[in-house]
C-alpha cells in the first residue's frame, strides 16, 4: 500500500492541488504509516494532518513534519478534522 499511495498521490497532487485549498485540518482514516497524509501536507504546509489508524499500526509510523499519528478504531469515532481522506 505505501508504494502504491506514492504513485497515486504524485498524480492526485499534480491534477487536484486547488482541491486542497479550503482544508486547514485533514485526517487520513486507515492511513497506515502516514504515507499519503505526508505528502497532502508537504505539498499543502497549511494543513494540519492527522494520520489514524490501528494503535499498533501508528505505533510504526515515522513522524512527519506537519503530521501527527492518532490510534483509535474508526468503528468507534474518529477525530475532528475539515475534511476525511480516504483511500
């Protein structure tokens, strides 16, 4: 999934940059090792990132600038943010 999100997410950022422009807070449900939350905020520094996942799954995750891990289980609650990212 990691090599896969970085692929998809050059191209994502490439055509839909503007569509970004609105968030100040994003949160990537299932976000795994924060992969595709990194590179939304590196390209968009005014967005906060949330990356949410399993508790042993964020426990992995490296730190990124901008982005904070967050363990919980989404069947549960997830945490507030602008805007929900999902892939």
């Amino acid at each position: 999934m990691a090599s896969n999100s970085r692929v998809v997410l050059d191209a994502l950022l490439l055509e839909y940059k503007s569509e970004f422009a609105g968030f100040t807070s994003l949160v990537d449900v299932a976000g795994g090792t924060g992969t595709a939350i990194s590179k939304i905020v590196e390209a968009n520094p005014h967005i906060s990132g949330i990356n949410f996942d399993l508790p042993h799954v964020v426990a992995t995750a490296p730190n990124y600038p901008g982005v904070v891990n967050v363990g919980g289980d989404m069947f549960s609650s997830i945490p507030s943010a602008d805007g929900v990212f999902m892939k």
